[in-house]
C-alpha cells in the first residue's frame, strides 16, 4: 500500500503541469541506494531514485580490473543471491549484479540527473534537478533518502600544480603509464594497489607516505607485497615525506633530509575522499565534530531535518573507512521501518 498522508497527490508547476509526488526520493543509486528502494518498495512506498551518473556510478569508476576484499555474500541486496565463481567478485561482476537487481524489481531510476536543490518540508519536499545537458526538472516527494556516497569528492592536496593534467585522484589501469615516472601519495590500500599494479607494467614508480610506514589496515595479502617491492627496491618510498609542489616535469618532496626534486611524468594522489558536506549543508543538515558526524537518529537514520534520512557512508561523516556496502546495504530495512512506522502514526 503506498503512503498516505493528508496531503494532494498532484500540484501545479511553473509550467501548469500537474506534477505527482512521490513516497520517497533516493539520492544515489549505488549498492546502498539500491537497497534502500528496494526496501521501501517492498514496505509498499512508491520510490523514484536520481542518479547523477550512471546505476552505480562509483563502482563504475573503480579501477576496472579492481576485485573487492570481500565475498559475493556480502555484497548482496533485496534477497537476491550474487552468483559469483570468484571467491572476491570483480567490479564488472558486481555491475552486472547491481543491474540485475535493478531490473529485477523495476526500479525507477533516472540517470544522469543531479538534484542541485531540495526546497519544502517533511510531506512535501521539491526536489529542482539538472540532467548531463543542463536542463532543468523537478520531483516531487514525502519523504527523501539520501544515498549519496563519498568518491566523487576526493581530499585535494591544495598544492601548487594540483590543477595540472598529469595529476590524478582516481586510479583505473596501468597501461597509460609504462616506462614513465610516477609518484603514488598515500599509504592505504588504493595507494598500495596502484604503486604495484603500475609497477609490474612498467612504470617507475616513487611511493610518498606522510607517515614513517605503511598503513597497519592495508590488506594482508597487499601489505607484505609492497613492503617487500620497497625493501628490495624495485618500488622507491619516500617516508615521512609530504609532496609540496607539482611542475609539468617534476615533483618537490619535503623529506627529513630536506627538499629534493623528482624527474616526474604523472601523479596519483590516492589521499581518500569525503561527501559532499556542502550538500547536507544545504538541506539543513548539521554535522558535529572534527569528523563532521551529521545529526541522525542512528536507529530510524533520520537526520535532524524532519522527513530526511540519511544511508550509506554519509552516516559516519569524515570517517569513511566505517561503513561499506557490506554494513550500509542495511540501511534500507531501517529506514523502511521508521517509514511505516511513520505511516501507521499518520493514520491513527
């Protein structure tokens, strides 16, 4: 049965087009946005998700080649098993699955469409949206989920040279780089990962880590493997070191020793990602804390806007290595309780 509220079901736009109002908007159609419209959809809420790029557009976005730390099991959402022969999935594997899902319990999503502005109230929030040509639309909806994950955001350097062409805050393949120069910045397991994957295809590679070793949470069958290509030094690691400028041909280091200068062809730094804060901010949303931890309600997850939930690693704020798809897949049922919870009380 879909929601029910005191309210008219349609109202007039700009245009006088009468506009129906949906149960619930799901910013995001990643894996946690997924499930939480399928989770409503199941309690009988009528869903339309928005998308600003493509169904699982972070995962999309991973390098192509990336196999998850994780088994298929825990990766799974709306009850539907991912049939997977790897015990680690692949990316292209898990696309394929989340489209399955997807197209199993027809979600309504709109891709390539980015909700720029949210207006209105709990029962009746106005979503403005832009698609990938720029023209503008609306939506309308009682109640909002937002699902907007962390990886289109990457934690800048804020360095001289950052701007330029040869510095990358994402990883996909190797290929691009044999016999080039290039520094890796980080120390967890995407730095670990891309210093190795463009080692063994022939680049040169130089590892920059803030701190004096690598980081103790890097996987452990990733870990001895860049220790090992550092001690034996087929891969250079600048410890304790930060990179201060960038130059079309070189990179400056602070080291303990002091300032040197690397001959340099590409950049990768791989220093993590952070929602979009300005966005949460912008719905009202207050956040608290160093780690920006926004007001939520950790059991119905509703934010401290009345009508908004929040799912997925938004939850923990800055502290993006707290919720994955294997925890945040469970959002959904949460906020399809406090829905329906939200419901009965509306009609007693």
């Amino acid at each position: 049965m879909a929601y029910a509220v005191s309210m008219t079901n349609l109202r007039v736009d700009g245009s006088g087009v009468k506009q129906a109002a949906h149960d619930v908007l799901v910013i995001g159609a990643g894996p946690t946005g997924l499930a939480c419209a399928i989770d409503a959809q199941k309690a009988g809420f009528d869903v339309v998700l928005v998308e600003k790029g493509c169904v699982c557009n972070s995962l999309f976005h991973y390098p192509s080649n990336m196999v998850f730390f994780t088994t298929p099991e825990l990766l799974e959402i709306g009850a539907i098993p991912f049939p997977s022969p790897n015990q680690k999935p692949t990316r292209d594997e898990a696309l394929e699955y989340y489209r399955q899902v997807a197209a199993h319990y027809e979600l309504d999503i709109r891709q390539y469409h980015r909700v720029v502005r949210v207006t209105g109230v709990d029962g009746d929030f106005q979503a403005q949206t832009r698609d990938r040509y720029g023209r503008e639309g609306g939506l309308r909806s009682r109640k909002l989920i937002v699902a907007t994950g962390y990886y289109d955001l990457p934690n800048l350097l804020r360095i001289p040279g950052e701007e330029l062409s040869k510095v990358h805050h994402y990883y996909d393949a190797p290929h691009p780089y044999y016999d080039t120069d290039v520094v890796v910045i980080g120390a967890k397991n995407s730095a670990a990962i891309a210093a190795l994957e463009l080692w063994r295809h022939g680049a040169r590679v130089t590892l920059i880590v803030r701190e004096g070793e690598i980081h103790p949470h890097v996987k452990y069958w990733i870990k001895p493997d860049i220790e090992n290509r550092i001690k034996n030094g087929e891969i250079r690691a600048l410890f304790n070191s930060n990179v201060v400028a960038i130059t079309p041909d070189t990179v400056q280091v602070e080291t303990p020793e002091g300032r040197i200068e690397l001959k340099n062809d590409f950049v990768f730094a791989m220093t993590g990602y952070h929602p979009d804060f300005d966005f949460l901010s912008a719905l009202g949303i207050r956040s608290e804390g160093e780690d920006r931890l926004p007001a939520c309600n950790p059991e119905t997850l509703e934010s401290n806007v009345k009508g908004i939930y929040l799912a997925g690693v938004i939850v923990a704020g800055a502290r993006t290595n707290e919720i994955f798809i294997e925890n945040g897949r469970f959002h959904g049922a949460q906020i399809a309780r406090a829905l329906k919870a939200a419901t009965e009380g509306l009609r007693e």
